[in-house]
C-alpha cells in the first residue's frame, strides 16, 4: 500500500482552502465593483414623473421607454396610471432590481419590463414615448439615434436637459424642474407631390412641394395651380406639415425619409 506523506496532505488541503476563499472574495469583489455609469442616480420626483407622462399624452396603446430607469418609477407610472406597456433599461443591476420590486408592489408585472442595457448599443425605435434624465452629452449622443431610428410623431420628453439646436416643441416647469418634450419629425426634405388641405376647408389642391428641413422647421417653395409660392412658417409634427403659402394655411401628410444629412450639414446648406 502507497503511504502518503502527511505533511504534504496537510499543505495541499490548507492550499486548496486558501485558493477556494481567495476566489470567493474576488467573485465578492467583482460583484460589489461599482457599476460604471454615464449618469449619476438622481430619482425623477413624482410631480414630475407625472407631468412628463402627461405632456406625452400617455394612453393605454402606447409603449414608453425608459432610458436609466432608475428604480422604474417612470414606466410603472406609465403602466398603472394609463395602462400602457413600458421598458426601463439601466446599466446598475441594483436599480433593475428595485424597478422589478416595485412593479410587483404596483401589480404591473404584466406590463412592464426592466434589463440591464447599454443606452447607446440598445435599440428602441418601437418606442413611440422615450423619456431621459441623462445629461446634456449623453442626450447628445442619443439624439441622432432619436432621429433616425425612431418612427416619426414618437415623443422625446426630458427632465432638466434639453437637446441643444433640436428646439423642444413644448416646454413646462414643475417644482423648479424644466421638462422639454418633441415629436420626432419626419425627413422630408426632397421634393414631394402632395395634396393640401386649405384652413377653413374646401377642396384639396395638388402641389408639388421642395423642401429644406432642420429638425421640425421646413422652409421651400410650393408650386400650387402653376404657380411657385414660398413656404413659410413651416412645421412638421410627425409627418403632418403645417405652413402658409400666398396668404394661406396649409397642411398635408408626407411620406418621410431617412436622412442622409446632418443636422449641421442642413443648416449649412440652408444658408
């Protein structure tokens, strides 16, 4: 019979206890290792939460994203107060899992879901409500995102920061909060065969329109009749122009495009 040295035993066991603790605190470690994050945690306050879910006129049919959840208060908010579907994304696993408590709290589970994502990675153009509190540059970031990949007439609403040139369409302040919020405008600009609605009814007028467009502005000419008029006043909300011709109000609905250019290079094209 092979005999054992009972020194050598006795190392070995000690060894493999110490590799054993060493790996579980590094595995310890790892996961208490802070969380790298784009934006610090500030909970949007509840007055608030429910005033952006207003200006974006919430209804059950809608689907709202959440982009840094939090602890979810936005789209569980969304999902109880107006029935709509919501998805909240955060990159700290402790918030993903306060949102999963508290939609459980609010018997919104079937409603609503939370996942640990990366903003600018993910995708979100089946959102048609996205709502922020990031910071200036983060928004930035998205904004081109926003653009092209979301479906015109979604709304962007944001708590505290704005997205620079990108104009809100509508602004409002709650307890010393700034909210701004946008509809995504279609791209439109190109030439277009359209018929136009005339304020104050009467009959449609086929028109061939040219346009220029920043974000929701749209200059251009609009020929009516044989006759070349410029656009002025100009406004997209979705898909839905709106712009005086000649003296006269129009709207129409146009079939956007995806822009080629950016925001820059249209202004630059425009002056």
């Amino acid at each position: 019979m092979r005999k054992f040295n009972s020194f050598r035993v006795a190392t070995l066991v000690i060894a493999t206890m110490i590799g054993g603790t060493a790996a579980i605190v590094r595995a310890q470690d790892e996961a208490a290792a802070p969380v790298k994050k784009d934006v610090p945690y500030v909970p949007t306050p509840q007055p608030v939460v429910d005033r952006m879910l207003e200006m974006a006129a919430v209804t059950k049919d809608d689907v709202v994203y959440d982009l840094s959840c939090g602890d979810g208060r936005m789209v569980v908010t969304a999902a109880k107060k107006y029935g709509a579907k919501g998805v909240g994304v955060d990159i700290d696993p402790q918030r993903i899992k306060e949102s999963n408590e508290n939609a459980k709290s609010a018997g919104v589970t079937d409603k609503v879901q939370f996942s640990i994502k990366d903003l600018f990675t993910m995708e979100f153009g089946d959102a048609n409500v996205l709502t922020m509190y990031l910071l200036p540059d983060v928004n930035m970031k998205l904004r081109p995102k926003i653009l092209n990949d979301m479906k015109p007439g979604s709304r962007i609403v944001s708590h505290s920061f704005d997205m620079d040139d990108w104009k809100p369409d509508a602004e409002d302040e709650v307890d010393g909060s700034t909210i701004y919020y946008w509809v995504v405008p279609a791209q439109v600009e190109g030439t277009h065969e359209a018929k136009l609605k005339a304020d104050g009814g009467g009959q449609e007028q086929q028109a061939k329109l040219t346009l220029k467009q920043i974000f929701q502005d749209v200059t251009g000419t609009a020929n009516i009749g044989g006759k070349d008029v410029e656009i002025k006043d100009g406004k997209l909300k979705g898909s839905e122009l709106s712009f005086t011709a000649d003296g006269k109000k129009y709207t129409t609905k146009l079939e956007g495009k995806k822009s080629t250019k950016t925001a820059e290079e249209k202004k630059t094209a425009a002056q």
